[in-house]
C-alpha cells in the first residue's frame, strides 16, 4: 500500500499517527455538524485530543488564517475595486469570514495535531489490505 504524504494528510483531515483514520466525522458542507470530531482515530485509535483543552492553541492558527484571508480581500479590494470606501471593505470581508468558518475551524484544527501534538507518523499503524 502506497504512503500517504503529510501535505495529503493534512488536506484530507487524516490522522496524523497512521494517515488512513478520518479526524472529522461529517462533511464540511454539513453546516450544522462540520465541527464534530471523533474521540480517537477510527483506524489506529489514538486519542486526538491529548489533554484537556488541548485545541484552544488551534484558535491562534484560526486566527492567522482569518487575519490572512482578510488582508488578501482586502488587497483585492483595495486594487480591483480602486480604494472603496471603508464599509465596502467590511460588507465584502465580513461575509467572506462568516462563510469560511467551517474549514478555517477544520483546517486551524489539523494543522495544530499534525504540526505542534507531536504526534509521529507510525508506518506500522497502517492497514494493509
């Protein structure tokens, strides 16, 4: 069976001990369950949340990524609609947050167990079929 890369982990919300267990258990176009995660990986049933708590350093990675899509519109902006005024920023960008929320809240999530948990990629967890 071919390995899985850590980019294409991280992409497809796989587990970052054996990179075949789902982190997430439901689409994130299901609006009103995107944030539900298993307990531990289905596959090699490590415990994704380590201690108590442990997700509130995912906020600051949420953060950055909002910070970052909002000065990127905001160039956008700035440039393509020639310096608007400032409320035009905040109809446009606003939104724009809002509507990103479900996978800046996933993606802030697996970038912090596959990058600052620790957790290692453990070939041996893996299923071979």
């Amino acid at each position: 069976m071919e390995s899985v890369s850590k980019l294409q982990a991280v992409s497809a919300g796989l587990c970052p001990r054996c990179r075949e267990g789902k982190i997430f258990k439901y689409s994130v176009y299901n609006i009103r369950r995107f944030d539900e995660m298993y307990k531990h990986c289905p596959n090699c049933g490590i415990r994704y949340e380590i201690e108590p708590g442990y997700f509130w350093g995912a906020m600051f990675v949420s953060y950055m990524l909002s910070g970052g899509v909002a000065l990127v519109a905001g160039f956008l902006i700035f440039y393509g609609l020639n310096d608007p005024g400032g409320w035009t920023y905040v109809i446009i960008i606003c939104p724009l947050l809002v509507l990103i929320t479900p996978v800046n809240f996933r993606l802030s999530r697996i970038l912090w167990l596959h990058y600052v948990s620790g957790i290692a990629y453990d070939p041996a967890k893996r299923t071979e079929f």
